[in-house]
C-alpha cells in the first residue's frame, strides 16, 4: 500500500500456463519501463492454486488462497496480463478469480488489464465482464487487446509493430494516471 514515501504496489497476475510465454514477455516490458513509478509484484503462480471449492471460500480457506487475495487487497493497482484459450480466459486464471469472487479484494481496485493471443477478441471480452462482475475498476484506455501478439514481440519482449507499441504506450500512461489519481 501507498504511503507517502513509497511507489504505488502493483501486484501483476500472469494469466498464461506458459513459462516463456508472450504475455510474461509483455509484463516483463511493463515492469522495466514503470520500476521508476511503482513497485511490481509479479504472480506467475496460478498453476498452485487449489481448484475452487465454494465450501472453502469464506471458512477453512487454504492458506496460499489468502496469500494470493492478501496481495490483490494490500496492492494499489492490479494488472492482468493473459492469453486467450479456447475463446475465453485460461482456467488458471478464472480458477484464481472464483476465488476472490466472495470477496472485495477487486472492488474498486484500479485495474488494468490485457489479452495478447492470437486473436484475444472473446478472452478480452469475457475479462472486462467478469472484472466488472466483481466490480474492478477498469476504462475502455486501461484495457489492451494485442492480437497476433506473437508476431509484435522481439525474443527480448520489445515491442516491434509500430501500432502495437504505440497502443501499449497509451495504456501505460492510461493506468499509470489512473493509478496516480
């Protein structure tokens, strides 16, 4: 959390099962370019996730299920950077958001969020609804879609379409203003 001192946390979630994948690529650019604004906590761990089990929501909840809406709740800002599987989210992912869902760790929490897939269109779509389901905050300029993502990515995760670039920069200034607010 925020104190007068510090740099605004953000606690990253990286929605892709894949340890090289695009999207860490992508968070990996994001933290380089805003360590001087804020400090970045980076979740690659949905895989450790139990399976949601609503009967363990609000009592006997394990443990790294607490740590995980602990780091949503203490943090100033989330960032949700994620591929698109099959025309929607990755389980990974939607297993770890079920978990805060009775919860208000994502109530107005200033959000950003990303899908950068081969197409993304319905992942992306399917994000903003259940983000706005738990009530995150989130505009239409603190929301990317990179389509095609990995024709737009060096091997060192920089940005090489033009448009791709420019659109990534105008997010980052969106959720940084957004953030800073």
């Amino acid at each position: 959390m925020k104190t007068e001192d510090t740099r605004p946390a953000i606690f990253v979630i990286n929605g892709s099962a894949s340890e090289r994948s695009a999207n860490q690529k992508l968070i990996n650019n994001f933290a380089g370019q805003m360590k001087e604004y804020f400090d970045v906590d980076i979740f690659n761990s949905l895989k450790t996730l139990p399976h949601f089990d609503p009967e363990l929501s609000i009592e006997n909840t394990p443990k790294v299920i607490l740590d995980f809406r602990a780091s949503i709740e203490k943090a100033d800002a989330v960032l949700i950077c994620t591929p698109e599987y099959v025309f929607s989210i990755p389980s990974g992912l939607k297993n770890a958001i079920e978990w805060c869902v009775s919860t208000t760790v994502f109530s107005n929490k200033p959000t950003g969020l990303i899908t950068a897939s081969a197409s993304g269109r319905k992942g992306h779509e399917e994000l903003q609804l259940i983000m706005k389901t738990i009530m995150a905050e989130f505009t239409a300029e603190t929301t990317l879609l990179i389509s095609g993502v990995k024709g737009k990515l060096n091997e060192n995760g920089e940005i090489t379409d033009k448009k791709t670039k420019e659109d990534f920069e105008a997010f980052i200034n969106s959720f940084k203003a957004m953030v800073e607010k």
